[in-house]
C-alpha cells in the first residue's frame, strides 16, 4: 500500500511539475509605467511568439499579484511570464533582471 502511494504520490508530482516547466516562457523587458490602482503593469516587451506576438512592442499587462506593482518601478528591466487569463494578458511570474 505504501508503495503505491508513493508511485501516485511521483505521478502527481510530474503532473504538476511538467505544465509549468513548459509554461516557463520569460520575456525580457523594461517597466514603463505601473498603476497600483489599476493593478496594471505597462512593459516595453521583445517577442511573446506564444501570444501571437511576433515583435517587441509597449502595452499594458495585468498583475497577477499586486506585489510585483511594489517591486518595481519604471526603467527597470525585468524578466517576466505573460499569459493569457480570461481573455486578459496577464504576468503570472516577474523577477527583476540585471
Ligand atoms: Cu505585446
């Protein structure tokens, strides 16, 4: 019995593992403007290919987490992860770069 819980206990692992580590798509870009308000972010970005973005552009993304507004400010270059989240695109992760 143990024993199985353990193989069920890996396949869940993988399972949850798997998605994100294919989802880890970070774009480079720079903060332009940050309205904690709005909880809105707006990112000069390089190429989202999996958003149909072929070219670097300035828009507005949603925080997925108001923390990331407090992190930073603009002309700060920061790493980041956009999806899209109910029809809005959205940064799911950002991490300040160098
Ligand atoms: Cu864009």
């Amino acid at each position: 019995m143990k024993k199985i819980l353990a193989v069920i206990a890996f396949a869940l692992h993988a399972l949850v593992l798997t998605p994100s580590a294919f989802a880890d798509d970070m774009t480079t870009g720079e903060i332009v403007k940050v309205d904690e308000s709005a909880q809105k972010i707006t990112i000069k970005h390089g190429p989202l290919k999996h958003l149909d973005m072929d070219h670097g552009m300035t828009m507005v993304f949603k925080a997925i987490d108001p923390a990331m507004l407090k992190m930073v400010k603009p002309g700060d270059k920061v790493k980041f992860e956009a999806q899209r989240v109910q029809g809005q695109l959205t940064v799911m992760k950002m991490e300040k770069g160098k």
